[in-house]
C-alpha cells in the first residue's frame, strides 16, 4: 500500500511540474528542434524522465533548471538520432531502398520490387522497427529508445515484421496486367 502511495505522489509531483513549466519546456524544445511534433515528443520524454528520476529518490531544489537540463540532454539525443530517423520514416522512396541494399542484390530489381510493396503493405511501427533492425543494424535497446517502446515490444515487433515480411513476399505475385482482365 505504501508503493502504490509513494507512485501516486510522484505521478502527482511530475503532473505540478509538468502544470508549472510544460509550456516553457516546450517553448525550449521548439526552439532546439525547429519541429513542433519533435518538440512534443521531446516534451513527453523530459517529463517521462523527470518522473523516473522522481521515482529514484531525486530531489532538487531548482526545479525549472534541472527540468530545462533534461530537456536539452532529450533535445541533444533527437537531433543526433533525427537524421536516421528522417531517413527512416519515407522507406517508399525506391531509390533510397535500392541504395540501402547490398551491391549483388541490387541487380535483381524484380526481388526488390517486390520487397518495396511488401513494406509499404505492413503496419507502420512494424515498418519502422523492421527497418530500424535490418537496414541500419540497431540493437533492441536503440530501436526501443528511438521509438519510445520497451525492448520486448520491440522483439515482438521485429518478430512480428519479419513474420508479416515473409508472408507478403511469399504470396504468389500477379502482374497488374492479368489483374485488368
């Protein structure tokens, strides 16, 4: 009884915090990452850590700057991590696809043809996390950072990409031509 108490009061305490100087933290944020949605999710992480840190034991008597010290640490990680992200997040582009492959198979465009509408006919976060994994070789502790989900949702999303992957490309392919008929 005392946990969930003790939980409660630092779900409380971020809730002020978040009250008192979300709006300031996300003037910052703005500032720093010129995007409003990567300043809302940074926003989200700021306070998301400031109540983890809450839940150790952490105590400051300056709020406002330890608050603005996490944020421009999150602000530092989105930029650093923005540019993989970007490229991450149009896997449509079919040039870009054909780039990120291997020399041998890039002669093959029927296979990767193949694989474009494969991945375009998946579920966004399994998209994301497939390609995150395969393509620019994240460990599950990355991914999981990057999109914000636990190392086990993470598993079981690339599980389930690659299972969804597979049984895309083994669907019998029909030329769009016999589909006119």
């Amino acid at each position: 009884m005392a946990a969930t108490q003790g939980s409660r009061d630092v779900a409380n305490a971020t809730h002020d915090l978040y009250r008192q100087y979300g709006k300031q933290i996300y003037a910052y944020c703005l500032h720093q990452l010129r995007s409003r949605e990567e300043a809302e999710d940074a926003v989200q992480t700021t306070f998301l850590n400031a109540f983890r840190g809450l839940q150790r034991g952490t105590t400051t008597r300056f709020e406002q700057a330890w608050l603005y010290k996490i944020a421009r640490n999150v602000c530092i990680a989105r930029r650093s991590s923005s540019g993989r992200r970007l490229r991450l997040e149009t896997p449509n582009d079919f040039e870009i696809l054909q780039e990120t492959v291997p020399g041998d198979a890039r002669t093959d465009a029927v296979e990767l043809m193949g694989l474009e509408e494969a991945l375009e006919r998946m579920p966004e976060n399994q998209r994301r996390a497939i390609l995150l994994r395969e393509w620019q070789g994240l460990s599950y502790r990355e991914i999981a950072a990057e999109l914000g989900l636990s190392q086990g949702a993470i598993e079981m999303l690339v599980f389930r990409a690659r299972r969804t992957l597979a049984g895309t490309l083994r669907e019998p392919q029909t030329p769009k031509r016999a589909q006119a008929r």
